[in-house]
C-alpha cells in the first residue's frame, strides 16, 4: 500500500476527549474516528487489525469443531419475554419499536435467539454436544461510553453457545474452549491470563475471564508464580497460613493511646509493627438478633467486602455499623475497639488467628492493649477468610506465592447450565428415550476490544508497537528523499514491488515528506519491521533495518535485503 | 465435515408460508431459519455460501484499489438532519431513542457517516479520488418483509463511496467499478445484466442496476442481442423504424364502428390488424393554457408513462384526462377518438408517425376513419418515443434486436453528484487553493440478496444447483450402508481424509440413512460433485462420480479417483 493513496490519518496531536492512551493512540494512529458517543467507525489501518484478531478467533473456532453461525443483531422482544430477560436487563438493552410498533431490542447477546433456534432445530441426544458461534457488531447501551472501543455501544464481539444433555458434556466443551481462549491469545503474541471469576448478571456457575494484562487495566489479577492460579483479586483465597499460633510471651496490659484512630497511628504510639496490631471491625449482622458482627484482621490487611457479606452472621451487601451502633455495643468509638471481652459474634481472619502476644484496642476511649494472646485474653471467634490478598500471600493451591497485576477482560466462558434452556423448553430425547432439558455454556470475545487491549500492552512514547500476527502492515519502506533522488525511488519501487508479490503487508511511505514525518507516522502506526532506503546507505550498498520493538538499526546488503526480510517476516 | 456432527437441517415439506422458490429451497437446504418477520438467521451451509460471496466481493472491491472501512450500524440522527433525510426518509428508516432519549437509526444506507467522515480526514486534492467501502450489515424496515433473504429487513450489504474533483475523475471511477462488478458476478458464476436504470430517491445523475437474470425476477429488463446494450424495459428507448412512410394508396372513409371500444374491436370489425389501427389516449397537460395533450400510439403498442411524463406538455406524474374532459375535447368518447382534425397538442409515437392508410376514431361515438394518411387527412404533431419497447424491436444503439428477460436486481452504481457533499459542507482544497465541493458516487451490492438470486437461477426439483464458486461444499461423499459395510466405510473415510487434506470442502454423508435420504439431502444442499461408495462399486474397482448439474454417472478407478476428483475441483 502507498502512503499517498491510503488514509493514513495519522494526528500529531493528542486529541483532547481520549483519556486512554489505547484510545490516545487509536485516534492518533488513523485506526479509528468517533460517530457519536461509543460509535465508531473503523478507518483502513484500524479494521485491517480487526479482521486479523477476527481471523484468528475464527480458525482456533472452528478448530474446536464449532460451527458459525449469523444470528439477526435485531431481535424480537417475544424471546426476551420468554427467557424473562425483558423486564430483567436494564437500560443496557436498547429496546426499540418497528414501524408496527412491534418490540425488538438490539441484541447485546444471543442467548434467547440461539437457545429459540436449538429449540426447534435439535431433537435428539445424538445431535448433542452442539455448539455454534457467531462474530457479530453487538449493541450495549452504555449510561457513559469511554475509552474509545474499549468500552463502546457498538461493538464487535465473538459469541458462542453450547447445548449438552449431561455436565460432564458440558465441562468437555468448557475445557476445549478454555483452551481453544488460551490458543487465541497465544496466537495474537499478548500476555494474558484466564482467571476464576464471578459469573455476574449471565447466570450460571463455573466461569472463567480472560485478561489482558496492562497496567491501565480495570480489574486486578492474582496470579501465582509456581502455577496456572490465577483469579480476581476479589476472589483470590487467602489461604490459612502454614504457621502455628506462637506461645504466649507477654503479659496483657492497656496503655495510653491518645488520638492514635488509625492503625498506623496505634503501630507508630506503641512502636510496633502494623503486622502485630489486630485491628477490629463492626458490621452489621444477617439478622435482628445479632445486628452486629467484629471482625478481626491482622493490621496491614484490608477486609474483603465480598468473602464476608458471604457469611451467613454477615448483612449482605456489606454495611459499616454507624459510629453510634459502635459505642453502644463495645463502649468505645472506632480506633479503640478490641475483641477483649467483646460478647457479639466475631469472625477472625485466619492471618489474624495466629497472631500472639498483638495489640488491639481496649474498647476504652484512647487505651490500647499489647501482649494481648487469643485464649488467654480474648475468645477467638469463628476463623474465616476476611481479606484481600496481597502479593507475596502463598497461592491458594499451594504452588508458588501470588503476584498483583492489572488486566482487561477480553473474554469471558460461562458453565450456564439450563437458566436459558429451561425457560425456553429447549429439550431433546435422551439415549433412553426421555425428555431432557438441555444444559448451556457460553462463551464470549471481545474482538474490537481485543485491539486496545493489545494497544494497552504494547506501546511506547512513540506509539503502537503490533504483535506480528495483528499488524496492520508487516513492513515498512521508508525512502529518503525519494523525489529528489531516482536512485532511492528506483530501489524503493523494486523492493516494494518484491515484498508485495511475495505475498507480504507493506506500507510504502511514497509521500513527499521530511524523514521524521515519516518515521514518526511510521513508529505511531507500529509496523514491526522497517526499511530505510537513502543514497547514503546505496553507496555503501546497505538498507537499513529495524523492528519496532528494539532500539538498534541493522545494515543489510541490499543484494541480501529480500532473503533478509523473508526470514524476518516469515 | 461430518453430516453427524454438523446442523444439515435439511426438512421434507415445502415450507408452508415461503412463496418464491429461494425462499423455500433455503429453508428445506437448512440456509436459513426464520427469528421474525425480515429477520434471518443463516445456519452453518447458508453462511458458509454468505461468506464465499462476500469474499469475492470483497477481492474485487480490494482489485480497484478501494479501502475497506466499518461504518457503525447504529447512526447518529444529526448526521441526517445535515442531509435533510431525516425528514425525507420514509418509515423504512428505523429511527431510535437511546436511554438519554437522543435520536439514531439503523443505518439502510450510509451517505452521511461516510460523508461526515471525509469531510473531516481528506483536506487536498491529491487525496482524491478517496474510494471507500464497507460490508455490513444493514436495516430497512420493509413494511412487508417477503421472499426470505431477497426482502428481509435485516440483511448484508457491501456499500462503497467515492469522492472527486471533478466529473472525469467520477466517471472513470464509476467505468472501473462497473467493471468490478461485472467480475464479480462473473466470478460468482451468475448470468447478469448490467441495465441502465432510474436513479430513484438516492438522488444524482448516471447509474447502471446489476441484475442477475431469473424468471421470477421482479424486474423485465431489455437487453440486446448483438450488444452490451441493456436497461430496465421502462426505460429502454424504442428508436425510430428505418422505414419511410409509405404513400397513401387509399382514400379517406368513414365506417361505422358500433360498440367496438378497444383496439382489438376496432380490429376485427374493421377486418384490419391491430398494427394498422392508431391508438389516440388523451392525457392532461402541464398548463392551464394546454389542459390536454393527445398520444398516439401503433394500435399494438403500449404507452410508456415514465416516457411521455418527461414531455414538457404533459403533466407529471401522468394522469389519463377524464371521459368528460375527453368527450368536451373531441366531441366523442374514448374508443372512437383519432387525430383527424383534432386541434390540442398531439405526440405521436415513432412507430404510429410512419403508419400509412390506418384506421383511427372519427371523434364521433361508434364511427372509425380507415384509410388514414398523416399530412393529408390529419396534421402530425411532435414525433416523440412514447410507448414501451417490445421484443423484436431493434436495439437502441442499432446493434441487434431486444428480447426481454426477468432479473432480480443485486448490484447498483451511481453518479451521485453533490447531493450530499453540498449539504454537509465536504469541501477540499483544489489543485489552485481553492475550495471546490466533492462530487460523489456510490456503488452498492446486495450480498445476502445474491444467495437467493443465485438459487432463483440455479435449481431444479430436486434443489439447488450452485455455481461451484460459491457452493457450501465442494464435494459429497455418499457411502452406501456404511455401518454395515467395513469395506465401504473404510474406502470412505480415507477418501474424506485425502480430500480434506488436500484443502477441499467436503461433506460426508456419515449418517445411518437409506441412500435415497442422502441422495435427497446432498441434491437439496446443491453440492456440485458427488462420490458414491458401494460394496458392488468396490468389487468393481470403482466409485461413482455425478456432477450435479449432470444426469449422467462415471465409474472413477478407486486408485485414480483422488487425481480425477482433484482435476474435477481445481
């Protein structure tokens, strides 16, 4: 492709609404422009990167023996009110009325319009597994589209479904999908990580998402070093630790603390580490006859709201008591208050039950107590996972310790079990002639918001850098000066020529601009492999090279050049 | 693939509210199943053909030089308010509110997205000719969706756009995607016709429809027989006979002609054929001052109203004048008016202007002149084609004669003109630093159309016929009582192996069917070579070979049936 007959559409500057810097460098880089809030439309550079990430979900698709399927994006109410999605599904779905003023939505997902289609489709046990996928423009009605395609209205996403007449079918597919996840981001050159996730809105039970890893990323990973673990922060256990509770070392005693609220103000008054500080919690409880429930961390632990409203004491969604509940039960504001003598149900975290010889507070108005020993001191109270993970925590399989990063969720497989199929009546006769109701899976990508994500990962101040298999272009030829010198324009020609009939992607920079425009357009578009060609290096009889990911420039014979970037590009 | 783990879904019956034989044959074949009314869903074979299509559309578009894009689906309202559409567009434009109640559609079309964009990415000249293209889905809400695929509501579309400076550089653009689309249906294997046409409510100037030829085409178009010439029978120009008018040979007499009101009557009261009479029509003028205008036209001929509505005279859209008018105007009712001392403006027909020694009404209820002559018995008005052509007439460009065939219109190209870059404002800069107004064209092609097209031309009782390039399969192995013949399902797997290594499409028929049920189904799915594998064939030393769209059977050597098969399929 020549420059001078491409949209290019690259920007100098920074456009001012981005604040994503994939979303920065989509616009910058010509890959995409905006229509309207969350709607984009995908320029020549930006869709050429689409249809390779699609190409590829597509072949690790049908490797898996999937068949593709075009489901209609406009979908009839009917099924929604069946599936009971209708009233369900909040303002997300854009609902619209025909010029009947019959009801449709713009489908956000086809659960209902697959499940509606095997229904009527599939008869029998023997046509079981059956899974179908689709690659299809999606609609989501975001209350606040932002950063760019990664989080817009329109969208192109992979979905698949599959329909089984037992679990253990189901969990078959679910692994040949997780797989099949693993191949794809493999095959796209990203670091990611399939972790163990909540199944949220879709329903259902076992489910895995696959992120991205980039430091912008919304969500927060634990992963484990010695293993394949890897889950949600949220979601990570944080395993009872190997360590038995140390003997008792030191007397009870209370101590002045005045003004120390926080635990680091306690740790710094005692002069004691914040891991030997306990530090107590009220919450509100399940029920009216325990409307209170303490719980107990180790002091530079963070409760994990999610792990404790699971506990049946424990109000769910979680709620601090009030400062007035506080003071009436343990006698003490927040900052003061301790398990000693505390006569309301109590979960310890399993860090926290080992401590010995810590300090917590007296529930006395600026007294603390240190040396104060489970059992001895306090009566421990139910031992249960209450924190956060943190890194360096041992994983929770007991392989290697856990690391924190950052993910973006690019996809996301489901065990839905019959939410779906039962609602709608899809069954089929089993083996021995039975009615059953077919068990679901499903499993999504996110394929537009694969390419920020990949941007998020791979990027410098420079611009993109493309994994190989998802460039726009694969090389790069970059004359110097090609309208004032015949030379350079005739071994830019024939090179451009070569590398386009041997079958390769070349962005040929033909325009009448200065090197550093060039180069500059070149590096924020992010091709991996670039040619430099100038009368300097014909004298010397050299191209020069480089890739966008390393810093040194490589000489290369120009008779050499061809075999050169075949092996590079191969 | 397997037929046992594959959705064939293949039905028995004619599906009872399917009416046109593609809609029918992709429901039985299992292309397609219906979600809602206009609303489709393609199963695995009907998208597996989709895809093909769209591929060498998609090849084509990319030959000319053109860029592909993707337009969101969902377009923002103000865009058509700049165009002025969004008040023009009729109910077929699906508008929306999103949940902040602003206002959208689901693009039919995408003049404005495409537009907008350009006006904000191309500045210069030397950007242009800019040439995009897109292939998406699109909505028109049909106020009665039919015939499947061929008028659905929702349905794939390949749209592309083109921007100059000047008409030249539209015009070649324009020459060039003709030709794009004339290989592309010819690579689709299709009998086409490119017809000049109407330009409709898409507004501009020149435009050609595509349509592949079938007998229940909606369309009649006029093509030649010794040209290229073709175009819709509407609007085909019958051009002036070569003959001279004969010299009169009869005298003037008036006969009476009692309750003979038509042409055919007249005819056979007066013993005449019906190309010796004249046939005089009074229809209202375009003034006050000329109420009514009088056509006259050969008594075998019919009038053209898109013609004669272009007359300056005449009134558009044409509107027949009242009997009262007509009885006020000539004294007479219709059926016994002529053109013999009648004073209003009069168009005669080419054909009706070299008539010698006609009949015609003596404006005078139940009484015909016969032996007519134009100069001596009645004044001639305007010489001017007014009636539509007929097969047998001679082309317009005087290369053979026209026949009349049925197409179903696939593919449109127009000149667009500045209908839309004048209103939103799309300038650029010219060649000397002025701003000049972008002229458009715009070229679009029904994808999901051209499946049913292709079916409405290619199919006989027992299915469908595909043209091999865009068949589902390229190749049916059809093994006779497999499960109970090792030998037989020995022969077939390897041969599916071999086939399928060797890169080829193939489908087995590994089912636990009678051969009459495989026979139905592979002959249904259109799949054009087909192998049969018996235990009597192997005896032999042979399979059976049947292109579909053939009668007779080859017994292929088994050793040579891999060569012979790969020749067959190259």
């Amino acid at each position: 492709m020549r420059t001078t007959q491409y949209l290019l559409a690259t920007l100098r500057e920074d456009p001012s609404d981005a604040e994503l810097i994939s979303h920065k460098l989509m616009l910058r880089a010509g890959l995409i422009r905006k229509q309207a809030s969350g709607l984009y439309t995908w320029l020549p550079t930006g869709l050429k990167v689409l249809r390779k990430v699609e190409q590829i979900v597509r072949e690790e698709m049908d490797a898996t023996g999937a068949s593709e399927v075009l489901m209609p994006m406009v979908q009839s109410a009917d099924l929604w009110e069946e599936s009971g999605r209708w009233g369900d599904f909040g303002p997300e779905l854009l609902r619209i009325k025909d010029r009947h003023h019959r009801d449709f939505c713009l489908g956000p997902t086809h659960e209902e319009v697959i499940t509606a289609m095997i229904r009527d489709e599939i008869r029998s046990y023997k046509q079981c597994p059956a899974v179908y996928y689709q690659i299809q423009s999606k609609f989501r009605d975001e209350v606040r589209p932002r950063f760019g395609v990664m989080r817009a209205r329109e969208f192109l996403m992979k979905d698949a479904y599959s329909f089984h007449t037992s679990e253990e079918s189901l969990e078959e597919t679910y692994q040949v999908m997780y797989q099949a996840y693993s191949n794809i981001f493999n095959r796209l050159g990203l670091e990611f990580r399939a972790v163990i996730a909540d199944t949220g809105a879709i329903g259902g039970s076992t489910s895995h998402e696959f992120h991205v890893l980039a430091d912008s990323g919304e969500d927060a990973i634990a992963f484990s070093t010695g293993s394949d673990y890897a889950a949600n922060v949220e979601k990570a256990e944080a395993i009872a630790p190997s360590e038995t509770v140390p003997n008792a070392s030191q007397e009870m005693e209370k101590i002045a603390t005045p003004d120390a609220k926080t635990i680091d103000q306690v740790s710094q008054q005692l002069g004691m580490p914040n891991t030997q500080c306990l530090k107590t919690l009220i919450v509100k409880g399940s029920s009216e006859t325990q409307p209170v429930v303490a719980i107990c961390l180790r002091g530079d632990h963070e409760l994990n709201e999610l792990k404790v409203e699971k506990h049946e004491l424990v109000a769910a969604p979680l709620e601090m008591a009030s400062d007035e509940i506080i003071k009436q039960t343990t006698g003490a504001n927040p900052g003061s208050i301790g398990p000693v003598n505390l006569n309301i149900p109590m979960l310890v975290d399993r860090d926290a039950a080992v401590m010995a010889d810590f300090s917590c507070g007296a529930n006395e108005d600026g007294f603390h107590f240190v040396g104060v020993n489970w059992g001895r001191d306090a009566t421990i109270g139910e031992v249960f996972d209450c924190r956060n993970i943190v890194e360096g925590d041992t994983s929770p399989d007991g392989k290697g310790t856990l690391e924190v990063k950052r993910g973006i969720e690019v996809g996301h497989i489901f065990q839905l079990g019959t939410k779906y199929s039962e609602a709608m009546k899809a069954n089929v006769l089993s083996e021995n002639g039975k009615s059953v109701t077919l068990t679901m899976g499903c499993y999504g990508i996110g394929v537009s918001r694969i390419v920020a994500a990949a941007i998020e990962q791979n990027h410098d101040d420079y611009g993109i850098i493309w994994p190989d298999a998802i460039a726009p272009f694969q090389v790069a030829i970059v004359p110097m000066n090609m309208h004032r010198s015949h030379r350079v324009a005739e071994h830019a020609e024939k090179l451009y020529q070569a590398l386009t009939e041997a079958g390769f992607e070349v962005l040929f920079d033909d325009r009448k601009e200065r090197p550093g425009v060039m180069f500059a357009d070149i590096e924020l578009i992010g091709v991996p492999h670039r040619i430099v060609i100038s009368e300097r290096g014909i004298d010397a009889g050299n191209y020069e090279y480089k890739h966008r990911r390393h810093n040194d420039k490589i000489d290369v014979e120009i008779d050499n050049a061809l075999t050169f970037l075949k092996e590079k590009l191969a």
